[in-house]
C-alpha cells in the first residue's frame, strides 16, 4: 500500500542577512493513513517550518512530496486549491489563529464558503455539526474567540480544519498554549476524531509526554535535520542519539525519590544560519570526535528505527559498559 | 436567512449599546445628526436667503430682524450660517470619503504584499507628501478653476498618503497574525484574505482617524475657502464668512465668531464621536 504522505529530501532555506538559514535540511520520512507522526525538537529546530512547507503555507527549497502518491511539490493553483481540501493544519495559539472578528459559526463555516457549492443551509447544519462534533455547545454559536477560554478556541481551530473533511492534518503545538488539564481534554478530542474519521496527523510538538501518547512515529529533529527516527515505544525504550536522550530525559517524572539523571546539554545552539558539514549537535554532545565533523547519514540500525549519528554503537557500548560496572 | 438578520442586526445593536455609555460621543453624535438635518433643512430654517442684501442694515447687531446680525452687505448672519452647513458638511464627508477609500486601497495593498511593492508605493507617497497640501490645492485649483467640487478633490487627494501610511502600519501588524495563515490554509484568496480578514481588523484605529479626519477637512475646507480657493461668492460657506468679515473684525468681530463657532462644534463633534466609536467598534474592549 502507498503510503498517504512521503517527504523526500525536503529542505527549506530562508534567506537572511548573514546567509541561508537552513531551517529544514534534507528532511525524509512517510507517514500512513490513520497512523500519527510525532515531531519533536527544542525551538527553533524547524519542527514548524517543516509542518508548513509540507502544506505549502511556505514553498519548499528543494526535495519531493508525494500526497497519495502524488507529486506535489510544485503545484498548480488549481491543485493547490484541491490539496487544501485534504491538508488541513491545527495552529498553535489558539488566541492568534482565530480572526478576533469573526464569531464561532462565521469561522467554522468559512472554509465551506470558500469552497462554495454549498447552500446556506446546508453550511448551516454542517457548522452545527461540526461544532457538535468537536464538543461545543450550540449557544455559542454567535459568540466571539475573545470571550471563550483556550479549550474552546481550540476546538473551534480543530472544527475548522475539519470542516473540508481532510484526510491529513498537521497539529502544529497544538495543546502547548492550553492548561494541562484542558490538554488531556483537547487530545483525547483529537484522538478520538482520528478513530472515528482515519484522519493522519503530523504532530508537531516539543511536549515528550504528549508525543509518547499519541504519535506512532517518532521524529527527532536537531536544527533542520533528522537526528532520530523510530516507532514511538522502539524510540522510548532504545533510545541512541544523544540528543534524544537528552530529551528524554528532560520529561518530569511524577515519582520520589526521582533517580532519572537528566542530562544537561551545555553550549549554545549551533548558528543554523550556513551550517557546517558534519552532525550540528556535536558542539554540545559530550561524545563528539573527529569523525563527528563528517556529514552525517541517516541510518537504519534497527528495522524501522534510523539514526544520524556516526558513533551510536560505541555510545551504546559506552553505556552498557557503565551498566555493567 | 432570519437568523443571520437577526445576527447582524443584534451586531449593531452591540455596537449602539457600547457608544451609549460614552456620554461624550452620544452628544456629538447628536450634533452631527443635528448639522445633518440643518444643512438638509436650511431653506426652511432659514429667515431669509443667503444672498438678500438688506444694506440699509448692513454690519448691524443682534435684533429681532436679524437674530445674529447682518453682514457688511446686510446678509443675515444667521441664515447664512445655516446655508453654510451645506457646503462645509459636503466638503467634509466627501473629501473624507476620496482620501480615505484610495488611502486604505493603497495601505492594504502596500502592507501586505511589503516587498518591492511596498517599497514602489511608499516612496512614491513619500515624494507625493513632500509637496505642502496647501501649495496642491492651490495648483489643483488653478488648473481645474476653484470650486466646492475641485475643493473636495484636493482635499481628498491631499489626504491619502496620511491614510494609506496609517492603513499600511496597521495591516502589517495584522498581516503576521496566525489567522491569516489560517485562512489561507483554507483555501481564501488573496482579495477574499484582504477584505475579510486583514481590513475589518486593522480598520479599527483608522475609525477614529477618519471620523477625526471629517473635521480636519471641514476645517481645511474652510480655509480653502478663507483664501479664495472654495465655495465662490455668494455661496455661504463657513470658511468664505470668516475671511469676508476679516477686514472688518475689530469693529465687529461677531461676524467672524459665528462661523468660527460652528467649525469649532463641528471639528469637536466629528473628534469626540471618532474617539467613541473607536471603544465601541472593537469587540476586545466590549465587556
């Protein structure tokens, strides 16, 4: 079966005073119809960008992608418009992503007015609908983002992106602007769309613990690139680039005594404003070596679970050395 | 359908209900609705003509004949005042109209699509604002001839380059907001992201601006007229009144008063109503 997305070599340069920024650099990966992807990353690391290139909200620099099959990276307005239909993204700030002017139904319903071919009614009674369909109470229909609490807005994000019934939604952050109790509510509600309707998401996230939950897939990125790439449990159990497990460690563990080490990175962030060849993260990692100034590949060590580390084999043994001792 | 009627008109209401708690903007909205009705009714308020000359009176004081007195070649203040009205009112709202239309048009376009197109436009308002308003007027008046209708096309071509740098600011703040990247990712067209999206809400502070800006072209229209470059005697204009009892204004310096008043109520009016509307329009301040 054909996957419903794949990401070839994709990359993303902005332009800037001091040089390229290579945001997103030879960036593959496929996802599957009903399955999640999960990308996770620190800021800045080109999780979003990523996100918005794949749906053409930026123009890709150079690679491929491929949406059932089809080649989509340059495509016509007409396509465009039809893509759209089946891309749908879920932002992260749900006070941002919301025209302050526009109520509940206006909004949700915008999408099926653009589209056209819709009577009034019908748009109408699909509004309702949706809002019912993603927990809103019908009175607030009429009312503004501006009055209603973070859960809501989102639900009125999520709603939208629903409303042209996509098969394929990127979820940029989108719980990291709510309360965590409210998070829970919120992708459970995702979840369960996802049961209900085989949708796909790209889950873009820098929250480990939400990730672990829901995605699939794992995506790690470091400063544009790939560094790690595995199913989620194989991810969470086995984990091999240092960076990953620097960011593991960083989730809090609800349990005392807490022996979990965190592992602190120490350094700055390498510039991603005309990188060097060679792994970006080897300026912070505290296995770097020569070989490490080399362009990285990524590999597949495991079945299913790639890396971009030259030296994962003798960090493992490093570390069941340390065991054993 | 009934629903959205009711919606909207519900909206309105909103708006009206918010602008009422501001005391200040409800009174000058009365008396810009008062003007309205004067400058409408003024052949039926007015005593006498605007241009019957009763020289025998003429430069007379306040009497039961003449409640405001007369002119130095015996018009009756008052109804001149009133026919006034007609003009400054005219040359307010539809200067205010030109200028503010092509200024937003050219704002929205500049500020969001920045870039060279941006830049193109920009400079040329730069050059465009380098020559003194007046100076414009002037010439637009020496090469169209002066007239109430060319006074309005001056005014209002004098003032798009301030509203279009306004519009410009505000759509660019408004441009980066995520929700027009939302409304692109499904699927809006450019002019549809324009109209729907970036103007209604960066429009807000040009609200007060332009409600503002009816009486700054009342009062510039008035002083087109007070050098000779407006309404062309014997029209009644507020403006032509001030510069025709100038000569005279030490020994009657009412005649000047008069119409110096009501520019002044009206400019105030058009500015208190402008701040007022500004806390209603904008749904955040709504409570």
């Amino acid at each position: 079966m054909n996957p419903l997305l794949e990401v070839k070599n994709l990359k993303k340069y902005f332009k800037t005073g001091g040089g390229m920024l290579h945001a997103v650099d030879n960036v593959s990966f496929t996802l599957d119809e009903g399955k999640t992807l999960g990308v996770v990353g620190e800021s800045g690391c080109g999780k979003s960008t990523l996100g918005r290139t794949v749906l053409h909200l930026l123009e890709p620099t150079d690679g491929q992608i491929f949406f059932q099959g089809k080649d989509i990276t340059n495509p016509s307005r007409k396509e465009l418009r039809q893509l759209r239909e089946n891309m749908q993204i879920i932002f992260q700030d749900p006070f941002s992503s919301l025209d302050p002017r526009k109520t509940v139904s206006e909004a949700i319903m915008e999408p099926l007015i653009v589209r056209g071919g819709m009577s009034k009614a019908d748009m109408q009674a699909k509004t309702r609908e949706l809002m019912d369909t993603v927990g809103l109470a019908a009175r607030l229909e009429h009312s503004y983002p501006h009055e209603l609490d973070g859960g809501r807005r989102q639900r009125i994000g999520i709603a939208c992106a629903l409303a042209l019934e996509p098969k394929f939604i990127v979820c940029d952050e989108p719980v990291s602007a709510l309360d965590v109790s409210i998070q829970a509510q919120v992708i459970n509600l995702m979840l369960d769309l996802q049961e209900q309707r085989g949708l796909s998401y790209m889950f873009v996230t820098h929250d480990l613990s939400v990730v672990k939950y829901i995605s699939d897939d794992i995506l790690v990125m470091y400063l544009g690139q790939v560094v790690e790439k595995a199913p989620a449990d194989e991810l969470f159990s086995n984990t091999l680039h240092p960076y990953s497990k620097a960011l593991l460690s960083a989730i809090p563990v609800p349990k005392y005594p807490n022996n979990a080490q965190r592992i602190l990175l120490k350094g700055e962030i390498t510039s991603p404003i005309n990188p060097k060849p060679g792994c970006r993260f080897a300026a912070r990692c505290r296995y770097a070596t020569e070989a490490c100034s080399k362009p990285q590949t990524l590999v597949e060590c495991s079945p299913g679970h790639f890396i971009a580390c030259c030296r994962y084999k003798e960090i493992q043994e490093h570390k069941e050395d340390n065991e054993n001792a | 359908m009934s629903t959205k009627k009711t919606k909207k008109k519900s909206q309105w209401h909103d708006i009206w209900r918010q602008l009422k708690k501001n005391k200040l903007a409800v009174i000058s909205l009365f008396v810009l609705i008062a003007l309205i009705l004067i400058a409408i009714l003024a052949p039926v308020l007015a005593p006498y003509s605007y241009k019957t000359q009763d020289v025998v009176n003429a430069n007379a004081g306040s009497s039961a004949e003449h409640l405001l007195g007369t002119d130095k070649l015996g018009r009756d203040i008052l109804s001149r005042l009133l026919y006034g009205s007609r003009a400054s009112l005219i040359m307010g709202f539809s200067a205010i109209a030109i200028g503010a239309i092509i200024g937003i048009a050219i704002g929205a376009i500049s500020g969001y699509f920045g870039g060279w197109t941006d830049n193109i436009i920009m400079r040329l308002l730069d050059i465009y604002q380098a020559i003194p308003m007046l100076l414009l007027c002037i010439a637009l008046a020496a090469v169209l001839g002066p007239s109430l209708r060319n006074a309005i096309i001056a005014l209002g071509v004098g003032m798009v380059p301030g509203y279009a740098r306004m519009m410009r600011a505000s759509v660019m703040t408004v441009r980066g907001k995520e929700f027009v990247e939302s409304a692109k990712s499904k699927n809006c067209s450019t002019v549809r992201i324009i109209l729907k999206h970036i103007i209604p809400n960066a429009i807000g502070p040009m609200i007060v601006q332009i409600t503002m800006g009816v009486g700054s072209c009342i009062l510039s229209g008035a002083a087109l007229s007070f050098i000779g470059l407006g309404v062309q005697a014997p029209t009644a204009e507020w403006g032509a009144m001030i510069s025709d009892a100038r000569a005279s204004l030490r020994q009657y310096p009412t005649q000047a008063l008069y119409p110096g008043l009501c520019v002044m109520i009206s400019v105030l009016a058009c500015n208190l109503l402008g701040d007022g509307l500004r806390d209603a329009l904008d749904p955040r301040l709504r409570n």
